[in-house]
C-alpha cells in the first residue's frame, strides 16, 4: 500500500514509480516518455535499446504483476515499449537492481542468473545480457516452473525434459523475446537450465508472497499531453466520451512501436489496462468470458489449456516479453487483418462485449470488422470482454505460415473448429487471417464440409474451395498465390494430424 509519504509525493510529482527499491518522480519526462528511456536518463544504463520496437529484447526488465499461483508474479516487459507514467505507482527490477548490494564495502553479489550466465560464457559483447537475464529471472521467479511434471521426471534422470524445458523446468519461451547477435543461444541455454530455485531468503522471492502494486488513477500532464489512467471502467467511459481523441492503450505493444518508430504523438493517451472490469476471467456453463485487458499470458496461465485452439495459438503470438503485456482488447482494437487472436476468436464464434458510457452490447466477432481498420466499435467504445460460447467444438486447430517459427508476423493465419460425429462433419468454423482487409469466416469451405463425410476426398475438395476464399495480396511477406496455396495446405495438414490421432 502507497504510504502518506508517498500519497503526497504523488501530488507533487503527480506519478512516482519505484526502481529497484527506490522511489522515483516521473516528472519531468514527456508523458510519451518510455520506461527504457527513463531508466538510462537515470543512468540505469544496463537496459539497452536494440530496436526500439519490441524485437530484441534488449530492454527487458522485471514489474510485479498481479499473479498466477502466487500474489506477485515478477514479469518480463519490453522497457521500449510501454510509456514510463503507465508504472505509476508501480515497482521495476533493473539487471542493476538483481545483483542485491553486499555487506557495506563489500561488492555487489551476482544473481543466481548473473552467476549462471557468467560461469557457462553466456555473455559476449555483453549488449544483450541484461535483457537475457531479465527474462530468465522472470522464469527463474515463476513459482510453478519446477511443478513441470516432464521435468520433475527427468530431473532424477539428469536430462533435459524436452527440447523446450530444461531439467530444472526451465520453459525457454521465457526467452523468445531475446536476440543474441554474437554469443551463440548454447551457453545461454546452459545457462538456463542451470538455475536453481529461489532460496527462502531471496527478496525478490519473498516479495511475490506480498501483493503486488494496487493500480493507481494517473493524471500525469506535460506540455499539454497527457497520460491519464483512470481508477473505474465509469470514469474511463467518461472520459472516452469527453475525448473522443483519446488514443486508448492496453499493454502498448502496438502503440509503443507507433510512438518510436513512426514518430507518433497523442495529446490524451487513456490507459485502461489495470481496469478491474477489463481484467476478469469467468468460466460459465454457456460460455467462457476473457477481460479484453488480461494480458495473453495470463490468459494462457489462467485457462490451462481448456481452450486448446486458444492454448495453440499463444506460443505463436509473437513473442514471451510480447505476450506478457499484450492484450486480446488491443489485437482486436487494432482492426488489423494479420492479428493473430481473429482467426481463432472467429472459428470460436466469440462475441465482444462492447461498453460505451451509456451502457453494454455484444457484438458478435464475425460482424465486428467493416473495413481495413475498421470496425462497428464507435468513438469512446471500449472492448470490456470477449465471449466464447461453450461447448467448445472437439477438433481444433491454428495454423499460423510466417517466415520463422517464432515471433513473427504471419503471412496467412487460418484456425478450424469442427464438430465430427460417425466420421460426418456436423458442424465447421474457419477463421482466416491475412488474406482479406479484415480477418473473416471461410464461409463458402465451411459449407462445402457441413454434412461431408470426414474423408481425403472431401478435404481434397474443399481445400479447392478454401483456397479460393478471400482476395489475398501480394507484398513482402508473400505472394497471393502462396497465401492461396497455404490455405489448402492447411486443411490438408489438419486432416493428416486428425487421422494420424486416429490410427496412432
Ligand atoms: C515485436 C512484436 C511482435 C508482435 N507479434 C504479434 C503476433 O505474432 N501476432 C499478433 O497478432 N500481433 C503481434 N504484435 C502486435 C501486438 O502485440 C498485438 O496486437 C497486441 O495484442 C496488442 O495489444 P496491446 O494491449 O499491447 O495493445 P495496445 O498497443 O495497448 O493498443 C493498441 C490499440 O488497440 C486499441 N485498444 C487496446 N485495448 C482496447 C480496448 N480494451 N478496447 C478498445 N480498443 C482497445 C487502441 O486503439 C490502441 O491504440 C506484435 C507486436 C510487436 C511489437
Ligand atoms: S529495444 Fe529491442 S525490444 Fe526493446
Ligand atoms: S553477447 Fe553480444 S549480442 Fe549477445
């Protein structure tokens, strides 16, 4: 809980946040400030800018976040990206800030993470280390990472559980979001794999028995720009609709690229990604209801795989540090045809739940998108939940074609949700992805199936079909024929893994 000192500090200084341990006024940087920039002017200069769009993972740093199993959870973010006066109130770990102080006159002791890293030769030039240790120590501090149960197993044997986890329950996910130009991944995986367990003394450990930072109403205004974050979903939509320029932010890993690399500026940025009605998970008998403001993390966390096609598609949404502040409300509020939640939230049959200052309406998401960037959501409108109806169908998929594996954009996104009954399709939604202005159902291949058998012949015949929906482009990414050609190969692929199940 702020103290007084800190409640009148606040009114002096009008957003504090605290770096490792210590309390710091926001003021005087512009309110498009980013925390990376914040850092280094504070001569936290262990941060680094790679990119400056979300890339590399240079900037990384630790915030305590509201938990999964335990109250805090220490998160990895992208300092590049998010606007400083969005951690008001709020408490970041630098790489300086891991290493806790010695005995006075002593030097600074290194991290379980440092240590690791400097033992196995993680670390060349050194440029991207505090990045890397950044988000190792963010999985280091993840309290079910040794509960991994492939891990536990071959933790008595001594060898790595998969070619994704270490021995130790080490999820290298963790660190997707991180570029190493000249040290090689190996050593830096070693040393991933060699972190132990917090001991009962370590602060950082404690720290996440405690709650984490209350969100805090933030009116922080410079040279007639403002970041305003208000304290109640009524206030927001208040505000919205006394401003309908706001620009309204989430997790800022969409608006934060505008801002550094396209020069973007807002007179009023509306931060709504702590509001408590944005931020609920609720699993109903008819449906399962996600906060637009959770982030893909904790959504991924907090549903356990219960909804396999959701549980498919984040590991490929871009990146761990991405995702730990990314929001399905800011990849909907985007209205970009390439996102990669619509195609899944399509073939879901989700609805948004949609909230002005005058009331609710849901919005189903097949009707949601009008146009390249365009949607029914009007000014001051805010995406407060998405729905998906239960029961969910059985047989899912998401296939997402890019030029890496990982933490790219994709070319074409498609994701299948079918009902199978005695070899026949009852019922199937397909979502596609980068192939129109706007995501959109495969209505005419989702017809061609209904009522076919489940055969190599009828997915032979509607793969024609699925190839020719949508009105794909060509650019940099891919040709419109190889889009077409990738959503034929997808069904293709999804039948193939359906009857290798069946047959295995
Ligand atoms: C390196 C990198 C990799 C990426 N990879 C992927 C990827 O693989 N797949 C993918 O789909 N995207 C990707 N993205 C894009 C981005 O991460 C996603 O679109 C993300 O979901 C945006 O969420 P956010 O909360 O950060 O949005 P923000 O940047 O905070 O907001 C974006 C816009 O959405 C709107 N908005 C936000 N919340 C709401 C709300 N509740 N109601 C109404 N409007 C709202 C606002 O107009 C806002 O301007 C990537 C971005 C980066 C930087
Ligand atoms: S500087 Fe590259 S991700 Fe932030
Ligand atoms: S050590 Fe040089 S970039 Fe990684």
């Amino acid at each position: 809980m702020p103290s007084r000192d800190h409640e009148e500090r606040k009114l002096l200084y009008m957003a504090i946040i605290t770096v490792n341990g210590e309390e710091a006024p926001i003021s005087p940087a512009a309110p498009h400030t980013t925390v990376l920039d914040f850092l280094r002017e504070r001569g936290l200069t262990g941060t680094k800018e790679g990119c400056a769009e979300g890339e590399c993972g240079a900037c990384a740093v630790l915030v305590a976040r509201p938990g999964v199993n335990k109250p805090t959870d220490w998160v990895a973010v992208n300092a590049c990206l998010v606007p400083v006066a969005a951690l008001d109130g709020q408490e970041v770990i630098t790489s300086e800030g891991l290493a806790t102080a010695g005995a006075s006159g002593e030097p600074a002791a290194l991290h379980p993470v440092q240590e690791e890293m400097a033992v196995r030769g993680g670390s060349q030039c050194g440029y991207c280390t505090p990045g890397f240790i950044c988000s190792m120590a963010s999985e280091y501090y993840r309290p079910d990472r040794c509960a991994h149960p492939k891990a536990e197993a071959e933790a008595a044997e001594g060898t790595a559980a998969d070619s994704e986890h270490g021995p130790n329950g080490f999820d290298l996910h963790a660190l997707s979001g991180n570029l190493c130009r000249c040290t090689g991944y190996r050593p830096i995986r070693d040393a991933a794999f060699a972190v132990g367990t917090p001991l009962g003394n370590d602060p950082l450990a404690q720290r996440r028995e405690q709650s984490p930072p209350a969100p805090v109403a933030t009116a922080y205004t410079r040279d007639d720009r403002a970041f305003l974050r208000p304290g109640t979903l009524s206030d927001a939509l208040r505000l919205l609709r006394e401003r309908p320029d706001a620009v309204v932010v989430a997790g800022s890993t969409d608006w934060g690229v505008e801002v550094n690399i396209r020069s973007r500026r807002a007179d009023c940025v509306v931060a709504v990604d702590r509001l408590p009605e944005l931020r609920e998970l609720r699993v109903e008998s008819d449906r399962v209801e996600i906060g637009a403001a959770l982030t893909l993390t904790e959504i991924e966390r907090r549903l356990d795989g219960s909804v396999p096609v959701l549980a498919e598609l984040f590991p490929q949404f871009a990146s761990r540090l991405i995702r730990n502040s990314a929001t399905l409300g800011g990849n909907l509020g985007t209205g970009s045809p390439i996102g990669d939640s619509p195609p899944v939230l399509l073939a879901l049959e989700a609805s948004l739940v949609l909230a002005d200052a005058d009331g609710e309406r849901e919005v189903p998401l097949c009707d949601y998108f009008t146009g390249y960037r365009q949607s029914v959501r009007r000014p001051g409108e805010l995406i407060r939940a998405v729905r998906v109806p239960l029961p969910l169908s059985p047989v899912t998929a998401f296939h997402k074609i890019a030029k890496r594996r990982f933490d790219d954009i994709s070319s074409v996104a498609v994701a299948f949700a079918l009902d199978i009954e005695d070899g026949t399709v009852r019922k199937a939604r397909i979502g596609l992805g980068g192939v129109a202005a706007t995501p959109i159902r495969a209505l005419a291949a989702e017809a061609a199936l209904e009522g076919e058998p489940w055969t190599a012949e009828t997915v032979e015949a509607v793969a024609r079909v699925l190839r020719a929906q949508g009105t794909p482009m060509d650019d940099h990414r891919a040709s419109a024929g190889y889009r077409s050609a990738m959503l034929g190969q997808s069904l293709l692929k999804m039948y193939a893994r359906t009857t290798e199940a069946v047959s295995s």
